[in-house]
C-alpha cells in the first residue's frame, strides 16, 4: 500500500531518537520497542520474542488501530511513502538483526542502528543495494 505522489522532498520523525542494543536486548527488540514508544505503547519486546512471537505478531497485538504490513521485495524508494506519513519501517538483516528507517532526504535516507546507538544517513544508492543483498526485508503499518 503505497503511493509515488504528493511526498515531500525531506522528513525524518524527530520523535525517534538513537538507542543502543544491549546484552539483554538485540537490535530487533530495539528497534519493536521503538515502534511500540512512538505509538505511546511500552512494552518488553526482548521477552516478545524470546516467548517465540514474531516482529509481526508483536506489533500487531501491542498496537491498536493498526494493520501491520510485511513488505519482504520492496524497494526502498517504496518505504519513503511511510516515512513521509511519520511511520518507521523496520528493515531487517537477519533473523535477530535489524535498523530503523526513520527518514530521508532526496539522496539519503535516514537509520537509527542499535548496534551503534546512532541516527545517521547513508547515501539512497548505497542504502539500496545493502538492503538488496539482505533481501529488502521491510515491515511497517497502516492506521
């Protein structure tokens, strides 16, 4: 679900702020309980998911009013249609590993890493291709 027109040029959820992993809480759980704030939800995604329940099924029964989308093969030109709607898409890089698309500009986007604890840009053709080659696993929603 997503539409090319009417994006602006620039936005980034200045609400989301850099948090690092920890022993207790990998880059995944991170980035959940990220998603989960920014929706006024707190919750302890690290026991979500050790308990076996997936990034899909914990964003759907911890936000209300939400249809959460899997959108494994997109592009991530496509993603900025929920970024510019300040909604994060979560992209994923292996089972337990993941960042947080949080913005972007016309020739960057913007990730918040838990594994450096950090926002920053990396260039959109750059971004692409690394997302490419852990394949362009992406999960967002829809209010």
């Amino acid at each position: 679900i997503w539409s090319k027109g009417g994006l602006v040029l620039i936005n980034q959820i200045l609400a989301i702020k850099g948090e690092k992993q920890s022993e207790d809480r990998n880059s995944l759980a991170v980035c959940l309980d990220t998603i989960l704030s920014l929706e006024g939800v707190v919750r302890n995604s690290a026991l979500m998911l050790d308990s076996g329940m997936n990034a899909i099924e914990i964003l759907t029964n911890n936000i209300e009013g939400i249809n959460v989308l899997e959108l494994t093969g997109c592009s991530l030109e496509s993603m900025k249609y929920y970024l510019n709607r300040d909604i994060p898409v979560l992209a994923m890089l292996s089972p337990d590993k993941a960042v947080l698309l949080v913005g972007y500009n016309t020739t960057q986007i913007a990730l918040m890493d838990p594994a450096t604890g950090t926002i920053y840009k990396k260039s959109m053709s750059e971004a692409s291709t690394w997302f490419a080659q852990n394949g362009n696993e992406f999960i967002t929603y829809v209010k």
